[in-house]
C-alpha cells in the first residue's frame, strides 16, 4: 500500500507545475545556452564546410563555345568577378558581377568536329559567333545547377558523419541551399555585360596588340569581312571555269600541279580556300612555307587536323610564327611531311626546306621582318646558306627549295631552279642574281593563305586571301602558275591571273631582287647586295 502511494506521488511530482517551472530554469540556464550556442556555430562551420567541399568538388563543367573546348569553374570568393584563361597565352580578367562567387573560364583546345563544319560550311563562322553567348549563357546555367546539387549532397553528408543526428543533418543542408542559392542569385542580379568591353590583361596578352589592340575596331572589321567572305567562298567555285578564259597549257601526262601556300595565320577560311583548289584543280602536292599560326601553342596546334582532310602530301617547313611545338602536330598528320634542312622526294618532286631559325610571336617582327639588323640577317642568311649546303650534299638534284623569309634566298642562287618563300605577306616573284656559270634561279614570294590572320584586319582593307598553283613538265622544271586571289573589303571577286613560261629552263621573265647579305664587314658573295633595311617584299 505504501509502494503504491509513493508511486503515485512520484508520478504527480513529475506533471506538477512546479516540476515544469523547474525544467524552463534549467534550460535558461548559462551552461545549457552555452551548449545551444555550440551546437548552432557548430551547424554553421558544418555548413560551410560543405559548400566549399562541394563547389570545389562539383563546381566545374565542360563545355563547347564556339568551335572551342572550354572548362566552366565556380569558386567562393568576395568580391566576384570571372577569368577567362587561354593557356598559355595569359588571361583577361572581367568585373562582371559581385557577390560570393567567382567564374573561371579555361579555353582549351579546337573541337575537331565543329571546327570541320566551319571548315565546310564558311557561313557557319557567323552562326557560331552568334551562338557562343548562348553557349556560354547554357554552360553557366549547367554549372549553377550542378554546384548547387553538389552542394547540398556534399553537406548533407558531412552533416551526417559529424552529428548523426537526422534533424541536424537536414538543417544543415537546407541551410546550405539557401546560402548557395543567395549567392547564384546576387551573382545574377549584379551581372555587367559591358564588363567584356573593358578587360584587365595578364601574361602574354599584355604584350599581344595582334590579339588585344584595338579589340572593337578589329571585331566590327572582322563582321564586315565575314560577310564579304561569305560571298567570296561561294565564288571560289568559279575559279575552275574562269580557266578556260586563260592562256592554255597542255599538260602531260607527267605534269605535276603543286599548290604553294603561306601565312595562313588561323584563318580557317584560308582551309576552305586550300581544300577547293586542291578538287577542283587537281592537286598532287601542297607545299606550305611557314607561319600557319600565331603563337604557336598548344591550343593553336589543333588548327593543323585540316591538313589530313586534303589527302595529298602536304610539305611544311616551320615559319617565325611556328613553335617546333606547331611543327611537332604538323608531322603527326598522316600526310605531312616536315623539312627541317632536310630533302624529301614527293610526286616526283625532289624539295628541300629549312625552318625559319626565329620564333618571334608578336606583332613587331611581323609580318615584313621590321627591323633587319645585321642579327637578324645573320640568322636568316644563315638559314639559306644551311640549306645550300644541304642541296649540295644532296644525292638527287633539287627542284625546288623552301625558305620562309625571302631574306634567306641569296645563298640559294644557282643552288637550284626554284625558291619558294613567304613572310611579307605580299606576292612577287622575281630572278635571284645570277650566279656566274650556274643556272638562273626564280624567287616567288607568297602573299597570305589567311589574309594575315587578325593583323590583316587592322588596316582600311583586309589583306587578300592568295595562294598560287605550280605546272611542273616531266624534266620538273616550272612551265606555267597561276596565281590565284580571293577578294577584300567591297569586293566579291575571285582573281586568277595566268603566266605561261616560254622557257622553262631559263625561267619566267621577271625583274632581278637582290637579297640582304651580312653586312659591308664581310665580303658580298655572289649575286647579292649589302644589307638592306627590309628583306625582299
């Protein structure tokens, strides 16, 4: 009886109100606000933990714009802002919103596939301007949804392994959702567009004026020339008929038609161009006298894939824009050929090459050489007279020589019948002087496969788009050319001129060039003047 009564007092204690008063000191008590205060710090640092292990972990998204590869990162910051890196060129750094969140945009290499389409379809270069907002605008949108999911599960399971407790596990993630999805959406509601207009430069870039310069100036150009190119490739197709208007050649059965290309600078419509004339006119080699890139890097490598779409032997020797890195993927195309001082035998044409020995990627050494010290001619000269040597050595008489710069040329008279050059970015040919008791030597200096790239958009016109195709008869000497070119700014016109040689042992009748040499210190050799403050142009 006197357990049951105790039991029963026990259990009026605990529903009393003095009881419940009792229990409401105690939570306000300092050691228990202590541990609530501990607990909540403890939800916030678990918290922001998880957002920064999940942007760094999930914060970051593969995507194409334009015809390029590009890696989309988000990552906590103050003051927000975006980089956009071009490895290993530098990075423009953009103002382009506030708030906890910073972009990065890393531009890798040309997607083989899209830049092909470019390739075949010109017009496809104005549509791929236009779509690369709206590739960018899709590759951020993918990259806020895929940081905010990574986010949350990577918080939710931190929560998890620190509390393990549900209801602390769920604040934390809910709590991380709504700071990322505050911070995405100030970042959003602070976005400046106009920001593109004025970027900070960093690395190579600040010393790029081909690429920086005047950025608007040469992007209105460039709209203006894509619209003219538009027409002028529909026109190439023209260029197969218009010979028919020309002086005949009879070709032989043994007639060898070489396409001679330069200075394609980037130019992909410079490859659409190759690519029609290499069809329509029955190309058996195209050989290519240096500079088909800028900077020669590694995300310009991928520019040279076009050279195994033309399936016939593409000869290249590296020009002063080229890095042996450029040289490296030309001879990685299955029909490419690389001359480096060496000689190879192609459509039963002997041809010898040299590399430009300068690797000078900016826009001051280009594209005429400015500035031909008595350094610079060495170098140059130096090349030709290497090669010289090497024809001379030579097992099998040489038909035709590559040099880059025509300055490289002198040493090359009577050494063999035909120089083939670029550089200048201007067509001429002429005769080498001749060397007393050898054979006369003809110098054809190629304009810009590309139009000089971006460079050639900084003047009142674009330079011209040329290439010129070579007739060899079946003693390999040179019996006709034609030279061929592709428009400018108000013109939408395919040029092509004729030139049947009379005697093709003694070569076209064209002016003599004299060539730079080393110096009044040493004495001229053969055929050559002292040096000149431009080389042949």
């Amino acid at each position: 009886m006197d357990g049951h009564e105790n039991e029963q007092h026990r259990t009026g204690d605990e529903t009393s109100p003095e009881r419940g008063r009792a229990r409401r000191l105690t939570a306000w008590r300092p050691g228990h606000r202590l541990r609530r205060l501990g607990v909540v710090l403890a939800l916030l640092a678990v918290t922001l933990g998880g957002i920064v292990i999940g942007t760094y972990a999930g914060g970051h998204v593969g995507t194409d714009i334009g015809p390029f590869r590009a890696e989309l990162k988000l990552s906590p910051s103050l003051s927000g802002g975006t980089t956009v890196d071009i490895p290993p060129l530098g990075a423009l750094l953009l103002d382009s919103h506030d708030g906890p969140a910073y972009l990065t945009v890393e531009v890798g290499s040309l997607d083989q596939g899209r830049t092909e389409a470019l390739i075949d379809d010109p017009a496809s270069i104005s549509r791929a301007s236009q779509s690369a907002v709206q590739d960018v605008r899709d590759g951020v949108m993918r990259l806020g949804l895929r940081t905010l999911a990574s986010v949350v599960l990577a918080t939710l399971l931190l929560a998890a392994l620190v509390f393990r407790d549900v209801r602390r596990t769920a604040w934390a993630g809910g709590l991380a959702l709504v700071v990322t999805a505050g911070s995405l959406g100030v970042a959003a509601s602070t976005l400046r567009p106009q920001a593109i207009e004025e970027p900070r430069y960093e690395g190579l870039l600040v010393n790029a004026p081909a690429i920086v310069g005047d950025a608007r100036r040469i992007a209105n150009d460039y709209t203006k020339y894509a619209e003219q190119l538009q027409r002028l490739v529909g026109n190439v197709s023209k260029l197969y008929t218009t010979v028919s208007a020309l002086p005949v050649v009879q070709p032989s059965p043994g007639t060898t038609r070489v396409l001679h290309v330069s200075d394609i600078h980037l130019n992909p419509t410079g490859w659409q161009l190759i690519r029609t004339v290499v069809e329509q006119f029955g190309i058996d080699v195209v050989v290519d006298t240096g500079d088909m890139t800028d900077w020669g890097s590694e995300p310009e490598a991928s520019f040279v894939g076009s050279i195994g779409l033309l399936k016939k032997p593409y000869v290249f020797i590296r020009g002063n824009h080229d890095s042996p890195r450029t040289a490296a993927a030309v001879a990685q195309q299955p029909n490419a050929i690389v001359l480096n001082n060496s000689v190879t035998t192609v459509g039963g044409l002997t041809i010898a090459g040299i590399g430009d020995p300068r690797f000078t990627p900016d826009k001051e050494t280009s594209p005429a050489g400015s500035g031909l010290t008595s350094a610079v001619a060495d170098q140059v000269i130096g090349a030709g007279e290497q090669l010289a040597a090497t024809i001379d050595k030579s097992p099998r008489k040489v038909d035709i020589a590559l040099i880059h710069d025509p300055a490289s040329a002198g040493p090359l008279s009577g050494v063999c019948p035909l120089v083939l050059s670029g550089h200048t970015h201007s067509r001429q040919v002429s005769k080498l002087p001749q060397v007393e008791g050898k054979q006369p030597t003809t110098l054809m200096v190629q304009g810009s496969t590309g139009g000089a790239g971006l460079r050639g958009l900084e003047g009142e016109k674009p330079t011209p788009l040329t290439m010129t195709v070579l007739y060899f008869d079946q003693q390999k000497l040179l019996q006709a050319y034609d030279e061929i070119t592709v428009g400018g700014t108000g013109q939408s016109q395919v040029n092509l001129e004729r030139h049947v040689i009379r005697d093709p042992a003694k070569g076209d009748q064209v002016p003599v060039t004299p060539t730079p040499t080393r110096g009044p210190s040493e004495s001229p050799s053969p055929g050559t003047t002292t040096l000149s403050p431009t080389p042949t142009s």
